[in-house]
C-alpha cells in the first residue's frame, strides 16, 4: 500500500519534470513561480535559512528572510532583477512545493514527526526541479567515477544549478546508490558534520547531520593532515571512517578543502 509520504513524492517529482524537465541550467525560477501564480517573492524579517507561503484571496507570496548587510551589498539588484543566492533559490523551490501539495489537497501535517517528514518531501522536490534529470545524466552518464572526480562534478553542479553544494551532493547521491557524501565544519571540539547524504541510507543513519568528530579521533587527524590552504584535496583510506562508518577497504574516499569546511565523498561504499 501506497503511503501518502509516497504519494506526495511521486506528485512533486512528476510536478518538476513537467516545470523543468529538459531545461538547460541554470533553472529559471521566475517562469515557473508565474506558471504557479505566484505573485509576489520578497524579504521580511524571518528565521534566516527558512522562507514562508502565503496565500490570500487575490494572491501567493513567498517570503524570504532579509539578507544581511553584507549579502545585501554583494545583491544589490535582488529586488529588480530576481536575482536570489543559491539558498534563496533552493528555499524559493521549497515553499512551490508545499503550495502544489496545497493546491492538491494536502492537509497541514500533525505533530512534528509528519512536519518534518512534509519538509523533506518539499526538499526533494526542490532537488529535482533545480537540478533536472538531463543536468544529472548529462555529468553521470559517461560511467564509473572516483571520489575525486564526484567531488569536482558536485561543485560544478552546484555552481552551474545555482544550488547549495548539499542540494547538488543528495542528487547525485540519489543517483548513485553507493555513493555518499558530507560536509564538516570546524567547532572547538573538533569537526562537526552538518551535512550527510547518508543520513537516510540503510545502515548509515548513524551518521546523519550533528555527527562530532573530536580531535582525538583518528579521522581528524587525517583529515588535517590534508587541510592547508583552500583548494587542498587528497584520497584518504576506508579505514580512517572506523570510528563512525564500517567501511569495506575497497571504498574508494576523497577529501576537498575550501572556505566553507572539509567535504568528503565516498564511492563504492561497501559496509562491513
């Protein structure tokens, strides 16, 4: 029996290929908001990091959080122009979903359990739409990649798409079954992962977002043995992930070191 979890999936994917499919990057949002009818996407002071659907008689809003003054100085022309940085972009996507799954009957979800499970229904389906199927195939199709190379084919995607890396990273993690990746950033403690495309894979969960990595562990070590300046990258071996990943040793790992942290990939990730 269908859940309704899949049911919305199923509704949202079929609803990005419809708006985006076979569209080059980067994805146009201001053509698919009119197709909606939305009428109005601008910033009012809210939670940064999340936006709003608003929906009244005569029209449909998107609200946005106000960008600080420094991302307002490197945008100065957002309001005019539509321009929007990659998270406004990927939270813009998200807020269409939820107003196609309106539109469709969806009810508001109860509790925070079925919340946070809408949430990512609505993240998938901004993936999809800002990264369509021919942008996926056009860099995967050619065959079988190193972690190294998958690394370099996510930033590109994320730059092409206009996306969060994070949003580029689940694509092709969802296109690749064994195939994962996260992103570290640097805390007091140590490292900590903030995001993982292996949070909902069978057997990984355990290695979901919130993840600590302490300086005593073995995989901080290595990982700052690569870290230099921006742009450091290397291949690191499996069994450096013992502590929080049982890894086959045949999986092949790779680290890249930039201005925003330490990303890793992982391919042909074989568990023990």
């Amino acid at each position: 029996m269908i859940t309704k979890w899949q049911a919305y999936t199923s509704l949202l994917q079929q609803q990005a290929y419809s708006l985006s499919g076979g569209l080059p990057l980067w994805i146009r949002l201001q053509p698919i908001c009119s197709t909606l009818e939305v009428t109005e996407i601008t910033r009012v002071p809210i939670h940064k990091g999340r936006g709003l659907l608003k929906i009244m008689e005569t029209d449909v809003r998107i609200l946005l959080p106000e960008m600080d003054l420094k991302a307002a100085s490197q945008s100065r022309s957002s309001r005019t122009l539509g321009m929007y940085t990659p998270t406004e972009r990927f939270v813009i996507a998200h807020e269409l979903g939820h107003l196609i799954l309106l539109r469709n009957g969806a009810p508001k979800p109860f509790g925070a359990s079925e919340y946070w499970k809408l949430e990512e229904v609505c993240n998938d389906f901004a993936r999809r739409l800002l990264i369509n199927e021919e942008a996926i195939n056009e860099r995967l199709g050619r065959g079988d990649y190193s972690a190294s190379s998958l690394l370099k084919i996510c930033a590109g995607l994320a730059l092409d798409a206009k996306v969060p890396w994070s949003a580029a990273a689940y694509r092709i993690s969802e296109s690749l079954p064994d195939t994962g990746f996260f992103r570290l950033e640097p805390k007091q403690y140590g490292l900590k992962i903030v995001v993982s495309t292996f949070a909902n894979k069978d057997r990984t969960g355990w290695i979901g977002s919130g993840k600590k990595v302490r300086q005593k562990d073995p995989l901080y070590k290595v990982l700052f043995e690569i870290k230099g300046m921006p742009g450091a990258q290397g291949q690191i071996p499996a069994n450096v992930f013992s502590d929080i990943l049982d890894l086959n040793l045949n999986s092949d790992c790779a680290v890249y070191h930039d201005q925003y942290g330490i990303k890793v990939a992982i391919v042909k990730a074989i568990f023990q």
